[in-house]
C-alpha cells in the first residue's frame, strides 16, 4: 500500500516539528514547510495527497495558498486556525479548504480528521487506514441525473450545467450526490456532516454552510433551498 505523502506549513517551530514526528509515527511521509511560499514550491514540486495549512503564515498566508492550490489541483486541503471563532475558518473554507481544525489539536484528533478527508477523496488515509469505498454511488443511483438544466452523473461523477461542465472538488461532488439522491427532501446539517465529512460526532455546520454556498455560485444559486430552522434540499 502507498504510503500517504501530507504537506504540512506551518510557521511555529515548536508545532511544526511535534506535528510532523506524531504524523510519522502514525505512518504519514511528511514535507514540512516554514511559511507560504517554500509550502507552494513543495506543493508543486512534490504533489501531495494533502495539504495541512496554518491560517497564520509569514510571506503568504494560509488562505492565499490554498486558493493557488485551489487553482491548480482539487488535492484535499485542512486549514489550521487558532481562532475557532473568527472570520478565518469561513475564509479558509471559501478559498477552498475542505476542513478545518482548530489549535490547539490533540494528534489523535488530527490524524483521524486527517483520515476522514482522505477516505472521501478515496485515499487510504496512511496504513492504517484501508482502502476507501466511500465514494462509489450507491448502486440504485447510479447514471444520470437531471434537475432542469442540471445533470449528475452518478456512475462517472461528472456534472454539466446547460451543456457545460461543472469543475467541483471531491467534497463538493459528494455534497451534490446527497443531495440528488433524495431531491425535494430536507437534509439537516448534521446529517450531511456525518454523510459527506464522515463525522460521527457534532462538528461545525459553518464546513457545511460555506460548501453549500460555494456548490450554488456552481450550479445555480437557487437550485439547493435553505429551508430555515432545519437545513437544505435540492430543488427538483
């Protein structure tokens, strides 16, 4: 089995040095970069299977590196924050992140969100992990889907819109996919964050919000309705 390869920039040394021994442990190769801009010279030179990245980064910040990354591959991305309660984790999350933990972290905490990403994105997470099933549809839903001018391919995870195609990320793809597999019908967030981010405990429902947004600028702002007090549903 491959070995999983992290990036991981982060500019406090004390952090980044304790984080990358306990990813080793657990099995990762990992790459560790002092600040934003030696992070994307790493990125690109070595491909990554995925991206932990400190909001708070001299040179170029956490949130500008994951747009470029955004930019030129679909690679997982964790944004880092020690401000669980501020703009940063939304920002982080609309420049394209897929997750986001908040530091202090327990490594175990790390390496199992870590895993979780992964697993969505058909990785097998590091030897421990074992091979990812997650993102084959369900066999009663698989061909093509249409809603209006929306069509999802279930079996070949592609999306067009009016004809054109739709680039999505991994994580926006399995958003979509929940959501046309029961049109009509209201998903709350909690549910769609045991579904799509694999939490089987409470998480924050901003990672949801913030993915739902960046689906509809997407697919069409009123395809996915809010439905107040309870969450969200296709239009069908």
């Amino acid at each position: 089995m491959a070995e999983t390869h992290v990036l991981f920039v982060e500019d406090d040394d004390v952090i980044r040095e304790a984080t990358q021994l306990a990813l080793e442990r657990d099995g990762f190769v990992v790459t560790a970069m002092p600040d934003g801009l030696s992070g994307l010279e790493a990125f690109r030179a070595q491909q990554p299977d995925i991206a932990l990245l400190d909001v708070m980064l001299p040179g170029m910040d956490g949130v500008s590196l994951c747009r470029r990354i955004r930019d030129e591959s679909t690679v997982p991305v964790i944004m880092l924050s020690a401000r669980a309660d501020s703009i940063d984790v939304v920002l982080g999350l609309e420049a394209g992140a897929d997750d986001y933990v908040t530091k202090p972290f327990d490594g175990s905490v790390l390496v199992a969100r870590i895993r979780a990403v992964l697993r969505r994105f058909g990785h097998a997470g590091g030897p421990a992990g074992g091979a990812a099933d997650a993102d084959e549809p369900d066999p009663g839903q698989r061909g093509v889907l249409v809603f209006g001018d929306l069509e999802v391919d279930t079996e070949g995870m592609e999306v067009r819109k009016a004809g054109a195609p739709v680039a999505l990320t991994p994580t926006e793809m399995r958003l979509l996919l929940e959501f046309s597999s029961a049109p009509g019908t209201v998903l709350s967030r909690d549910k769609l964050l045991e579904r799509v981010w694999d939490y089987g405990w409470g998480g924050d429902t901003r990672v949801v919000d913030v993915h739902v947004q960046r689906l509809r600028t997407k697919i069409g702002q009123d395809r996915i309705e809010t439905v107040r007090g309870f969450g969200y549903k296709l239009k069908a």
